[in-house]
C-alpha cells in the first residue's frame, strides 16, 4: 500500500524512532510532515532536510491530503490531532503498525529484541552489516556514533530495527531474522506478570515465517514457554558453554573491561573477537550479532573486526569525561538486571572508590521492582538516588525514590537521597578524589548531571 501513496504525516516526530522514520520516508520520495510538542535539535535537524514541523498537536495540522497518519503510543485517544485524523483521514496507525507496513518493503527485515541489549546489539549489528557493504536501512533505539545519529538509509534488501515488546508493539512486525536476547519482568504497568510476557514473546516468534531464522539465549530462559508450538523455523542458541550452537571460551578481560574470546559454533572454532565494549552481557549480546551475521551470509572476519572496532552506543558504559582525575560514565541501566550489569563491568574497570547516582525510571517499575533495586544497587560502595522520572506516567502517589534508599539503610548500604542535580553535582565535587568513578545511571534525564560536572 505504501506504493500508492504520498504524504505522510506524524505526530510525535521529535521522538527518536518517529524522527527516523519520517527522514527514511523522506528521503524515499514521500511529502513529510509532523508534528511535536517541543522544538528540539531533532526537530530542527528535520526542518533543515525540508520536513514542515508544526510544534503543539493541533487539529490545523491535519489536511485532508494526507496519506496516512502515524502517531506513537505515549499519543492519548484525546489528543485533538488525532482526533481531526481519525475524521479525515483513512490510515491512521499507530508507529509500530507503519513500522511493519514498512518492514514488508524489504527482503530480509531483522528485528532485534529482549528485556535489556536491544540498543547495543542493533548497534553490534550495524557495524557488522555496513562494513560487510550489505547496505542496510537501520533504526536504532540510540545514537550511534559511526553513523551519525539513530538511522543510516541504506537499499531496500536489508532493513535492522529494535523490537520493543512494550503494550505488544513488535507483535506489529513482519521479521524474518531475528534475535531475542533475554525475557524478563518489565514494563509491569502493561503485563500482568512473566507468563504474560513471555506470552508475548511467544506470539512474536510465530510471526517469523518458515525461512526465517532466529537466535535465543540457551540458558537463562524458558525455551518451553519462548517456543511453545513454534514449528519449522531455524533456532539457534548462545551462551557459554558448550551446549549452545554458539558459546564463547576464553574469557578474559582487560583494565577497561573489554573483553576478548574465542568463538565455537556447533563446537567448531570460528576465531577470537576482541570488544571495546565492557562485560558479560555484552559477550552475549557479540555472540547474538556473530550468529546473525553468519546466517546473513558475513565471514567471521568482518564480523570480528567490526565488533573489534565497536565502541558501544551513547549512554551505555560511555565515558564522558575526567574532572579532577575523577571519571564520569552515563549509563542507561533502569531495570536490576541491568544495574547489576553495569556495576559488574564498573568492577572491572581500574577506579578506587564507585559512586553511583540513579534515577528510578517510571513509578510502576519502581514500585514492581523496589526490593530488586535496593538489592542491584547495594553492591556499590556510594549511592545517590535522586526523583523518580515519570516518563508517560503520572504520580500515584504512592511510591518514592525515598522508598529505595530505606530499604537500602536498613540493608547497611551507603546511601542518600537528593533531589537537585546541582546539589548532587557539588556533593560529588566535594567528595570524590583522583581515581574515583561516577557513574550517572538510568533512562531519564539522570545524564545531565554527568555534563554539570564536566561543565558543558
């Protein structure tokens, strides 16, 4: 259907994966236009390639030549453009639902998915597939430095994208290649609990049809219930040991917490990949892309050397800065999982003493995983816990950050709580010393601290 049309419009372009998808379609040949509350450098970035951009959701914005409408999901029924939409204009979608229209332009659409990773591997997955000269179009969840922001618009054989299982929006998709890096509790103000998750992630693999070819973790997960009546679809595994179709051996780390390894699959040693990129997960996460690539039709070398060559995408481990001999790193890490993650990479980094500043992302999540979070951020030695950022939510008034640094005092860990970001910036400055690390951690805009420091 997308052949017949011209205009497309979208509310919510400011968004990281709405803005990329409104320059794709651009540069396709489409009239594009949207709309946003706020004016931003994305925002700007698409009015200087020739989108119009109207900021505020306006019933004006919408005319009856357009095409389609695309919105995102934060978007509320009561929204007075979508309104106007829903009355003069036949296509009205929601992201995801364009999202996998526009998956079906393509002949291999590669939907990366998982609780936590998606960023990274998708990022993983980028470098590999534009130094083997494929010509991918990609989106990713993030900004990755080697393309230059969230997208790279690349032929129309190859398309990489993030699949989010959030209010079932990867349900949407048409993948044929896939990965599914891990399925944990999350997003508890949408699902009922895991079964329901992992219900989800069972839909999702059905979606992939016989020729396709998708990769799990081999532990760590309920195989049972991920491929409960999944039949005739190429699954391969990954882990670290020797059960998996492809595991990692040899792990050692350096200073930086790099890690290297060989890499066997089906018990055959494929080579050794060196990564830039810090911790465990992130072997998984390599494993996961090496896998993908290989069924993509890549050779290992190009798949090591662009892993070798891979630095990680912003907000994850990145690090921003030295002031006073004192390291300041950004980190995404919102759910305990992730936490524990990011403090297992941190202590194998070269620092004296850790301090921690987390922001709770969304009061539903920190309500579901109170006592999780207490328990992930104890292990560092200095925690500071500042406002939970609501994101979509509103305040129910029944959970506080306060909640968490409780329960941690009463656990004995070291921590306090502060709303300001430049009174936490002045307590660090006054506390830390040569040698020290500072880690700014979570999704919200937590990160910002990390530039009061560095003075930016």
């Amino acid at each position: 259907m997308l052949d017949t049309f011209k205009k497309i419009h979208f509310i919510g372009i400011g968004g990281i994966s709405m803005s990329g998808l409104a320059e794709i379609m651009y540069t396709r040949g489409y009239i594009v236009s949207g709309s946003d509350m706020n004016s931003s450098t994305t925002t700007a970035h698409l009015e200087n390639l020739g989108i119009e951009i109207f900021q505020g959701h306006f019933p004006s914005n919408i005319t009856s030549d357009i095409d389609i409408v695309v919105y995102t999901a934060a978007i509320q029924e009561d929204n007075p453009e979508l309104i106007a939409a829903r009355s003069l204009v036949k296509n009205v979608l929601v992201r995801s639902e364009f999202l996998g229209w526009f998956m079906k332009t393509y002949e291999f659409p590669i939907c990366v998915s998982g609780t936590h990773g998606k960023t990274t591997t998708t990022s993983m997955l980028s470098e590999i597939l534009i130094n083997a000269k494929k010509n991918p179009t990609i989106t990713v969840g993030g900004i990755l430095n080697s393309i230059n922001g969230n997208i790279y618009i690349g032929g129309s054989k190859y398309f990489l994208t993030e699949a989010c299982e959030y209010c079932n929006s990867f349900l949407d998709f048409y993948p044929k290649v896939g990965i599914i890096l891990n399925v944990e509790e999350d997003h508890m103000d949408f699902f009922k609990d895991l079964n329901d998750i992992y219900n989800s992630f069972n839909q999702f693999v059905k979606l992939f049809p016989p020729d396709g070819y998708l990769v799990i973790p081999n532990d760590g997960i309920n195989k049972q219930l991920l491929l409960k009546d999944v039949k005739n679809l190429n699954i391969e595994t990954v882990g670290l040991s020797e059960e998996a179709n492809w595991y990692a051996a040899d792990i050692s780390y350096s200073e930086t917490a790099g890690a290297a390894f060989k890499v066997f699959h089906n018990s055959a040693l494929k080579g050794i990949i060196s990564l830039k990129a810090p911790g465990k997960h992130n072997v998984l996460n390599a494993l996961s892309a090496c896998a993908t690539a290989t069924f993509l039709g890549i050779d290992f070398d190009i798949v090591a050397n662009s892993l070798g060559e891979f630095t990680g995408a912003n907000q994850r481990f990145e690090i921003k800065g030295n002031i006073h001999g004192v390291t300041i790193i950004d980190d995404y890490a919102h759910h305990p999982t992730e936490i524990s993650a990011t403090l297992n990479v941190a202590n194998n980094y070269n620092h004296k003493d850790l301090y921690v500043i987390f922001q709770p992302h969304t009061y539903s999540r920190t309500k579901a995983f109170l006592n999780e979070f207490a328990t992930s951020l104890s292990s560092a030695k200095n925690v500071i816990i500042t406002d939970i950022y609501a994101a979509r939510e509103k305040n129910p008034g029944d959970i506080h950050s306060k909640d968490i640094v409780s329960i941690m005092k009463n656990n004995g860990a070291n921590v306090i709580y502060i709303d300001d970001f430049d009174e936490i910036a002045n307590y660090i400055l006054s506390n830390c010393s040569s040698g020290d690390m500072v880690i700014t951690m979570g999704a919200g805009n937590v990160n910002q601290i990390a530039d009061i420091l560095l003075g930016k």
